[in-house]
C-alpha cells in the first residue's frame, strides 16, 4: 500500500494501541506485552489516550520494543505523537499541542483523519489546515468502519508527501497486531520518519462490535464501577 521495502532487515510495527490507562481500555500492561511478544511485535506505539502513564511503565519492562506514544484530544480532533517524554496537556488548539510535541524531540501526526464515524476525527477540513505542520498521517487504522476513509487518508498523505503509519487502534488483546507497518530498523524519531518512507502497511479492519465493547468500559469507568490503574 505504500513504497516497497528497500532492505532485507525489516521490524513489524504496530503504531496505535491502548491499555488500561485509557480510559476505554481494559488491557492489563502485562498481558499486553505477553500479546505483542507471541504475535511478533517488533515495535509498538503505546498511545492511551492523553497520557504516557502506560507507555512508560510498559518501556521500564520492554525498552526496546515499546515507543512511549499519545493519542492528544485537541480542540479540533486528536493528534498521534511518538517519542514523548512527557505527557501533552488535552484540549490545546493543534497548533499548540505540536508545539508541545517538538519542544520534547517528538513527532506528531493526524491518527484516523478521515474516518466519517469518529467524532474524533478531524474531518478533511481540520486535517488540509494541518498538513504543513505535522510529520505524518495515520493511513491505516484498523477500527475504521469505512475502507474508503483509510484509502482517502493515504491519498490526502501521498499528494502531500507525507510519510504514513498504520495501527490496529487497539483496545482488547485480539486487536493487537491487526495492522501494522514493515519497516526498516531506526533509532531516532528522525530515522523512524526516514524509515517510514521505506515502509509496507499490511491489515485489515476489525468488526464494528470492538467499538461497542469500548463505549461498554467508558460507561463503567464514568459510573466508578472500575478504577484506573494507581501505578
């Protein structure tokens, strides 16, 4: 779907998960490493939603395969950020939380910015007015409804020639892995965006009942009916 490989050396790479930290999310820390390990999960995007909490307990066991990540709820829709060291404030203006994101050596990108079902998403519009200030598109996600919104986010990325991730968006254990990114190795988040470039998404969508299951634990969350991880 993208630019073929051009070396032998290749790392799967999923780029948008979820645990527990989430507030959607029921994914123990544990068992979520357990999961990437059996599935062959080279490299994975921790990304709770305006959070690191997660993602940084999750590089203290596994430093190598875990990229401390967020997914930002700004005043326009969410952003995806890589390599933070600390957390993004929510409900900034995209422009701000950019700022925020390169003031700590991170990149940032749009996550699912086309898909028509998520009221999250930033829509066309939110997205065409932020396409000169980030670093790449989401082009896969796996909880897209619509095959049509990722075909149009990977289009919107190449006339713009930006480089794309995918993820499975995941938050259950049998997302994890639904899609990913073969890419070249990297050390830096100015090599992941090289090896971006030289990238091959492979996925396919998951069934609509994963977002019913999400909208179930945000329910039991608002109501205290189960807590938040305290570590």
């Amino acid at each position: 779907m993208t630019s073929p490989l051009y070396t032998s050396s290749v790392l799967t790479c999923d780029l948008h998960t979820h645990t527990s930290y989430s507030r959607d999310c029921l994914v123990s820390p544990e068992r979520f490493l357990e999961v990437c390990r059996r599935r062959g999960l080279d490299r994975v995007a921790v990304t709770d939603h305006n959070t690191i909490a997660g993602a940084l307990r999750l590089k203290e066991i596994d430093p190598e395969r875990v990229i401390v990540g967020q997914e930002i709820r700004t005043t326009r829709g969410e952003l995806i950020a890589y390599f933070l060291t600390e957390p993004i404030p929510p409900d900034l203006p995209p422009q701000e939380a950019i700022a925020a994101v390169r003031a700590q050596g991170g990149i940032v990108g749009i996550s699912h910015p086309l898909d028509r079902t998520r009221r999250e998403a930033m829509g066309r519009n939110g997205v065409e007015a932020l396409l000169e200030e980030v670093d790449f598109l989401e082009g896969f996600n796996a909880r897209c409804l619509f095959p049509a919104d990722n075909q149009a986010a990977l289009a919107l990325a190449r006339a713009y020639h930006l480089p794309v991730t995918a993820g499975s968006d995941a938050h259950s254990l049998w997302e994890l892995g639904r899609a990913v990114v073969q890419m070249p190795p990297f050390d830096s988040p100015e090599s992941f965006l090289e090896a971006l470039r030289q990238a091959r998404i492979e996925g396919r969508t998951s069934p609509a009942w994963v977002h019913i299951l999400s909208t179930l634990v945000k329910f039991l969350r608002q109501r205290g009916l189960v807590p938040f991880p305290t570590e």
